[in-house]
C-alpha cells in the first residue's frame, strides 16, 4: 500500500518544460526531437525511466532520474550518447516507433550537436584585434609592453560597464558609442567584454560581407552572446534597403525574446550616421526609410555618447598611469587639445604618410578616398584602384612611372605607421570576387577625404574603372547615384545596367527616368511598367509619363489601378497635376476618389497649393469641401494655420468660426495653440470661446488640459466643472485630481 502511494505520488509529476533558446542549430534538433517523443510518450516519470532502463539490459547506459532530467529539459548537450539513445530507444518503446530509426537518428543527431559549436567565440579567446580595436603606437626602447596601452576609465566606461552589469544579470540589451574616428568607442567595448564572465561568447558578424553575415545568422545568436557591431552604419545602413532592415528587424527579435536572453549587443557609429538613422522622416511615415533602425536604436537601445577628448580628470588619471606605459606618455606629449586616444591610433604618422607620398602612392590614397566619400563599400578591389589611380596622375607623372610602380606604390600603402595599418590595407577574403586582391582605406584618412575633397569630380578614368570593377550591386549603384547628381549621365545609366544585369531590379526607376531625360519615352515606359509592382515611386512616375504626353485617360486608369493594390500616392499626386493644369473638375473627382481610400489630407494639400498661389476662395472651398465630405478638420485647419502665420489672424478666426458652427472644434483648439505660443494671450482666450462654444464634451476636457498646461488652473476647473454637468465622468476624475493637486480634499461635485 506503501508503495503504491508512492508512485502514485511520483507518477502525476508535473511534465518537464520544453528547453527553450537552445543553439546551436544542431543541438535545437536534438532536443526537440527527444522531447517531441517524452511528449508522445505521455511525459512518464524520470524515476520510473530510471528504473526501466537501468533493469533491462537492452539499454546501452544507464542514466541516472537527474541526467534523464537534463536529457530533456536543459539546453545543455547531453555529454553521454549511450544515455541519450537508452532515454530515446525507451520513449519509442512506449510510442510505438521503430527503435532501429530512433537510435541511427538519436546517435547522427548527438555526433551533429557535439560537433557543431555555439555562434561566437568564447570571450577569454577573443583577439582585440579581430574586433578592429585599433593598434596603439609603438615606441622606441627594448621594453616588453602589453599589446594594448593602459586604459584610462572615463564617464562614459562607467556608464557602459553599469549596462553590461545589467545584461549580466539576464537582462538583453543594445548599446551603441557614438563618436568620431579614433576616439575610443571599440576600445571601450573591447574593456567593457572583460567585466563579462565565463561562458559568454562574442559573435562580429562580417564574412562573407557585414550585412550578408549578420542578416543569414541572427537567428542562430542563443544566449550569453556579445553581438559586436563595429561601425554599425556597415549594417542598418547598408545600401539594400531590405537588407538593412532585415537586420534592425532580426535585432529587434533577438533582443524581445526571452526565450534567447540575455543577448548583449555593441555596437558604435559616427555621429554622421547615427543622425539619419535616429531621425524621423521629414516627408512622413509613407517615406520612412529607416522606421526600423530608429525604434532598435532609440525605443530598445541605449545611446553613450563617447567625447573626442579627455577631460581634465581623464588627463590626470593618464598622467598617473604614463608612469608604467611610455606610450601613454608619448600621447600625452605629442597629443594635441587632449586627443590621446587619436594620437595613440597613430594618425600623426598616418598623415605624414599621406601628405608626404609620391605622386602614385597619393593617387592610390585620393582614388579610394573619392570611392568612400561617393559611396562604395569599404572593401576596394585591387583593380578598381589600379585603373583609376592611372587618372589622378598628370601625364609627366605617367611617364615617369617605373616597371612594378603599382605594386610599389601599394606596399608602401600598405606599410604600418608605427604600430597602426597603413593608407590602404589589405583585405583578406575567400571571395572568387577579389581573386585579385583588395584593400581598404585607414579610417581616418576616409574621414579627412570626405572633408577635405568633398568640392573635387573624379576623372574619367575612376568612372569607368567603376563601371567594371565596383564590387556588388549595392557598391554600383551608389555611385551611379553619385555620377547621375554630378551630371555624368552616361557613366550612371551603365552603372545601374550593371547593377540590373547582376540581378539588381531595383534600379529600373533610376534607368527609366534617364531615359526619359533623354527623350526615349518608349524605354522609359518600359522600365517603370517592369517595376510598377514592387515600386510605388515607379507607380507614379509611368501615371505622370502618360498624363504630361497626352493620355489622361490611360494615366487615371493606371492611377486606380495602383489605389485599389494599396496605393493611393499616385491618385494625390495626379489630382495636383491636374489641378495645377486648371483641371479643377478632375482635380476634385481625384480627390475624392482618394479620400475614398482614406487620403484626407489630399484635400489639405490642394487647398494649400491654391493659397500658396493666392487663389484664397478656392483654398477655402476645398477645405470645407472636405469637411463636409468626409468630417475632417485636417485641410481646414492647416488652411487656418497658414492664414494665421501670414498674419492674417481675422481670416484664420473667421475659419475656425465656421468649423466650430458646424460642431469642429480641433481648428479652433489648434489656432489657441499656436497664439499662446506666440504670447497673444487675448487671441488664445478667443480661440478657445470658439471651440468652448460648441459645447462638445471633448472640447471642454481639453480646452480644461490646455488652460491647466498654460497655469490657468481657475480657467481649467470652470470648463471641467460645465463638463461634468454634462455627464462626463471623465472630467469627474481630471477635476478630482486638479483639486487633489492643489491640496482641496473637497468631492468634485461639491459648492
């Protein structure tokens, strides 16, 4: 009876949790399957697994009920394969499987799992270097040194370690350095990896290329992973637009699923690219690039600003450290306005280099800067640089060449300046692509080229060696884009040919309209209807092709064609085109059909063309045409705006009048606004009269939110007070609380 109890007691144990985060993929195939049979099997009990496996001796092993346990629950690799395969073959047993399959799969799958490894690297194994921190200078004298120069803690590591202590704790967490060149910010990460402890991994995605990486293997980050993301622009910024996406998306995942935590990820950026990565669009959300990267930048990470020079403090702690490390000290001496960290990464003998090179090694050095700063990627081929570095020499200078000058002029590039790589360095690759070799511009010297040549036009032959070598389609249609702004329009368009015979189909809009520039409408057609699915902008381009040569009636049908596949952009834009033609019948029947669609603001946006050119009662008529259309106050109330900003207040008055006499009162609420901030007083009181006029609900409850914010409590109580008359139990509580706020404990109903 004993016993019975007991297993009765044993056997309604509460079945093991699945493991979940399990990496890498091999050893997810491993676990899922042992549990998908434990799930099969009826989750049995492990201490009655225990005690079946271990009384028949057709088990190879003999786990214990705890390594069972593990085998099944835990997002370890189980270390005995006899264990695993008697804990598979006896699920089978209960399923009905056939044991032969189940243990060939169990044993292939467990010599798979211990083989394969976790992404990453361990971080005890990681080389500074690998992660790009910069070489420091070297100094004279026999003394032995540290690879890395003494660190000096400034604010912004304390900072950085507090987060780090936080992803510690299981916390998943993106932080990003913002700085320039040189200023430390990969240093600091490189220090703040040191406060993580055993068995966390860094992963630096960048081979076959960074977003190439980074988009195919963020799935497989698992937990107490490093993600190092030096020079972030590389990724969020990456030419494709998908691409970068792509990856702000998978980071987004990998940072909000806990089932993955904790997952740290480091990135830096200059400050040049943080800035359109973490603005909003100035057009709108219809034209929002980089949607993706600002809410994982801004919403889910955490920004560190990291200084371009020491502080005072920062020098008295260098200072008191120079005493073990002579090239601190040499920084100290030699930097200038407290650049240690720039002068330590070498860049006083990284420009002598530069300044002082001969006329090919110079050529080399401008020709990769110009390739930079007009967008090709950091990796430049070897022959891109030969054929266009012919052009930035002078012909006395051709003629002057030696035999093997090229060869020459590159190992001299390439040679180290004092400790740190040199103008163009070396990239090693496995790519068929760069057989021939490739290189890649020192940082600095990338930074002072966009500065210092931002005014220079590249010869011909940097065009044309584009045209042949530029390596991917993303690098080639950067610099089409470049050619086509610099009014090289033959060089653009074999460009982005380029770029569309290697599979780059984004780029027929580009093609379309240079052949439009030149006349050739039937190829421009051609090229906009081949992208009318997957570009909007194309869309509208082949609408306003047939409108302006002659077929209204073709540009129409195509424009609803778009709106009824979701996009109404182009039905806006041609109602605009035929208003501005005179067209006022079809402008309108446009718009109409757009607000259909939920396109208000198209009425907004031709009432203001009509202002801007002085046709004020036409501007009026489409904003209420609007209003009494479809309800909303959009268009009336940027007309209101614009008439008040023109100084016209009456008119903007008169507006809102007619609006609240129609039971609208948000123009009026806005034109309060904008006179508070412009100190009119008065003319705010009046606005809101208007609005408070009409008597609506919402109207008193925030004419009483705008009174409270300008400190007119009084004002703010009365308006709630005929609020709460009218029923509101909304205004019952916002007067509750200003009351509480003022300290009057009295029921809000009371005298």
């Amino acid at each position: 009876m004993t016993g019975h109890t007991s297993g009765s007691r044993q056997g309604s144990q509460r079945r093991i949790p699945q493991p979940l985060g399990v990496t890498p993929a091999p050893l997810r195939d491993l676990k899922d399957y042992i549990y998908l049979l434990y799930v099969e099997a009826g989750a049995p009990p492990t201490h009655r697994m225990a005690a079946e496996i271990g009384f028949d001796d057709v088990f190879p092993g003999s786990p214990s009920k705890a390594t069972i346990h593990r085998i099944i629950g835990s997002r370890e690799l189980p270390t005995g394969q006899e264990d695993v395969v008697s804990v598979a073959l006896l699920l089978a047993r209960e399923t009905g499987r056939d044991p032969v399959e189940v243990e060939t799969r169990v044993r292939r799958m467990w010599v798979a799992a211990h083989l394969a490894q976790p992404l990453g690297i361990p971080v005890p194994d990681v080389d500074p270097f690998a992660l790009e921190v910069h070489r420091a200078i070297s100094v004279p004298g026999e003394r032995s040194l540290p690879r890395l120069p003494a660190y000096v803690r400034r604010d912004h590591d304390t900072e950085l370690a507090a987060l780090v202590d936080r992803a510690i704790e299981g916390e998943s967490l993106l932080v990003t350095l913002v700085g320039e060149s040189s200023t430390g910010k990969t240093r600091a990460c490189w220090e703040a990896l040191r406060r993580l402890p055993r068995g966390w991994r860094v992963w630096h995605p960048f081979d076959p290329s960074r977003p190439d990486a980074a988009l195919v293997h963020l799935g497989e980050v698992g937990p107490q992973t490093v993600i190092w993301l030096n020079e972030a622009q590389h990724y969020l910024l990456a030419p494709d637009t998908k691409t970068a996406e792509g990856i702000a998306a998978g980071l987004r995942s990998a940072l909000t699923d806990r089932r993955r935590g904790p997952i740290l990820v480091l990135a830096t950026v200059w400050p040049r690219f943080w800035e359109p990565l973490t603005s909003p669009s100035a057009t709108g959300a219809d034209d929002d690039r980089f949607e993706q990267q600002r809410k994982l930048l801004t919403d889910l990470g955490r920004c560190i600003a990291v200084p371009k020079t020491f502080s005072e403090s920062d020098l008295r702690q260098a200072r008191r450290k120079a005493h073990d490390d002579p090239r601190l000290a040499s920084a100290l001496a030699g930097a200038a306005d407290g650049e240690i960290t720039q002068f330590l990464a070498g860049v006083p003998e990284l420009m002598r280099r530069y300044l002082c090179a001969p006329p090919a090694e110079q050529a080399l050095v401008h020709a990769a800067m110009d390739y930079r700063r007009l967008g090709h990627g950091p990796v430049l081929p070897h022959d891109l640089l030969a054929e266009a570095a012919e052009g930035y020499l002078k012909d006395q200078e051709l003629a002057l060449r030696a035999s093997g000058w090229l060869d020459k002029a590159l190992a001299y590039c390439a040679m180290p300046c004092h400790g740190v790589p040199g103008p163009l360095t070396p990239v090693a690759s496995r790519s068929d692509v760069l057989a021939g070799g490739a290189y890649r511009l020192a940082d600095y010297l990338e930074q002072h080229g966009r500065l210092e040549r931002r005014l220079v036009c590249p010869p011909a032959s940097f065009w044309n060696a584009a045209a042949r070598h530029s390596l991917g389609t993303d690098d080639t249609v950067e610099l089409a884009r470049a050619a086509q702004h610099r009014g090289r329009l033959r060089v653009a368009a074999a460009l982005y040919e380029r770029a569309l015979r290697a599979g780059n189909t984004a780029v027929r809009p580009e093609l379309a309209g240079l052949a439009e520039g030149v006349g050739d409408t039937t190829t421009a057609k051609q090229f906009y209807e081949a992208a009318w699915r997957d570009d909007h902008l194309a869309r509208w381009e082949l609408v306003r092709l047939r409108e302006t040569k002659g077929e209204p009636g073709r540009a129409e049908e195509l424009a609803h064609e778009a709106a009824n596949q979701g996009d109404s952009t182009s039905l806006t834009r041609l109602a605009r085109l035929r208003q501005e033609a005179g067209d006022e019948e079809g402008a309108q029947r446009l718009t109409r059909n757009a607000a259909a669609r939920g396109k208000i603001r198209t009425f907004a946006g031709l009432a203001r063309s009509r202002e801007e050119v002085g046709d004020r009662a036409r501007a009026e008529s489409l904003a209420f045409l609007a209003l009494d259309q479809t309800g909303s106050t959009y268009a009336l109330s940027e007309l209101a705006g614009m008439r008040e900003k023109a100084g016209d207040g009456a008119a903007a008055e008169r507006l809102v009048l007619a609006a609240a006499e129609r039971g609208k009162v948000r123009p009026a609420i806005r034109l309060a606004g904008m006179r508070w901030q412009a100190r009119d007083r008065q003319g705010a009181a009046r606005a809101l009269d208007l609005a408070a006029g009409s008597g609506s609900i919402f109207a008193l409850t925030e004419l009483a939110r705008l009174k409270q914010k300008w400190g007119d409590h009084d004002g703010a109580e009365q308006f709630l007070r005929t609020a709460v008359s009218r029923g509101s139990m909304f205004a019952l509580t916002e007067l509750g609380r200003l009351r509480d706020k003022a300290g009057d404990r009295q029921a809000p109903g009371g005298p």
